[in-house]
C-alpha cells in the first residue's frame, strides 16, 4: 500500500522508516500532483503554524481536506494531530486546520516545564500493553467531539487529558510513536488502509 508522508517540514524521515519497515511504501507528499497515487496520509510532527503556511503556498491544503472528506485513512501524530483537528488553540491567527477529527487542541499547552517528557500509556485495549510515548512541545486536547474514541490518556492537573485520539478513518497521537522505537500505533493505523481507494467518509 502506498502511505503519503506530509513532507513539507518535520520529522517525515522517522515516518518513511517505520512504514517501510512495516511493508508499506511510503511516498513522501510536496505537491498536490504526488496524492493522486497514495491510499493513506500521515501527518508528522514539526511545527503546525509553519505547516499550515506551507500547505497553502504548496497548493496542497485543499487537496488534502478533499481526499480526507472522501475518507482517506490519515494519522496525525504532534503537529499532525494539530493539522488534522477541527480548532486549534493558541495558534497563529491565519493557521488552518482540516477538521478531520472533532478535537479542539491547544498548542504547547503540557507548560514550559514539561515541554518534552517520556510517559508510559495505558493503550492495552487497542494495542496489546502499555506504550512508551515522548511528548515534545506537545499539544492538549481541550475538547472531544462524542464521535471521537479516546484510546490513551495522560493526566494533566489531576485530570485525564486525550492523548491518542480515533474518530472514523483518522487517528491521531499528542506525541511522537515514530521517536520510541515500538510501531504499534503505525500498525493499527496500516490495520485500516485497504488497497481500494478512500472508503466512505466519516
Ligand atoms: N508545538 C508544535 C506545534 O505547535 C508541535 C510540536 C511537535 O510536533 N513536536 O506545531
């Protein structure tokens, strides 16, 4: 199957191994034209504001809400799961987003003093065990739509905040799965790329 990688900015080469090793054919996405041939997009972290400007001047932002509200399987991960919300907190003002999944998120809301740390997820209902999971300058969901499956949590101020997020086709992680060396959330999102093209839209 042919994986599209966002490869305007970010960590895209961590992606293209992880999906190569899995037997995807991971195809690095910088204009419209190169998502003609891709079944499924991942979305890398990076910077979500510069994303977003690249997106627009690369012609690709309206491409990519089209594919993704035909129903292409996409999965997000930090500045990814940004681009692929439906509002995005404390972002630039002229910053878009696709509104794939119903999350409102908050840009590097985890505070200055934790920026970036480690944590151990309880993901065993989807993947099988706890998950190691590095958060750099991650953002929070501030908000879940009711279609919106939360798969792992982290508590923030006492509170348990999403942090693995499933809403039809799309899936999407506050962290970094491709930075830990364990590919199981790259593997449940394969688990949902079939080789005939977008399914049904959300
Ligand atoms: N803070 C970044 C943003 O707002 C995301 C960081 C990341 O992807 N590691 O886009």
């Amino acid at each position: 199957m042919k994986v599209g990688i966002l490869a305007l900015q970010g960590d895209v080469g961590e992606h293209a191994r992880v999906l190569a090793d899995l037997g995807a054919d991971p195809i690095e996405v910088r204009a419209p034209e190169e998502l003609a041939g891709i079944d499924a997009l991942v979305l890398p972290g990076g910077e979500s504001t510069t994303m977003s400007m690249l997106l627009e001047s690369s012609g690709l932002f309206d491409p990519i809400a089209d594919r993704l509200a035909g129903g292409m399987p996409a999965f997000g991960t930090c500045a990814g799961m940004i681009l692929l919300a439906t509002e995005v907190l404390d972002g630039r003002r002229d910053q878009r987003c696709f509104g794939a999944i119903e999350l409102s998120v908050r840009r590097n809301a985890f505070g200055r003093q934790v920026d970036s740390f480690e944590s151990d997820l309880d993901v065993s209902d989807v993947v099988g065990g706890p998950m190691r999971a590095v958060f750099i300058r991650a953002p929070v969901v501030a908000l879940a739509g009711e279609g919106v499956d939360v798969l792992a949590t982290v508590a923030v101020g006492g509170a348990p905040t999403p942090v693995v997020c499933r809403q039809g086709s799309v899936l999407v992680a506050a962290f970094h799965p491709e930075l830990a060396g364990d590919w199981r959330l790259h593997e449940l999102f394969l688990s949902n790329v079939g080789s005939g093209g977008d399914g049904p839209a959300r």
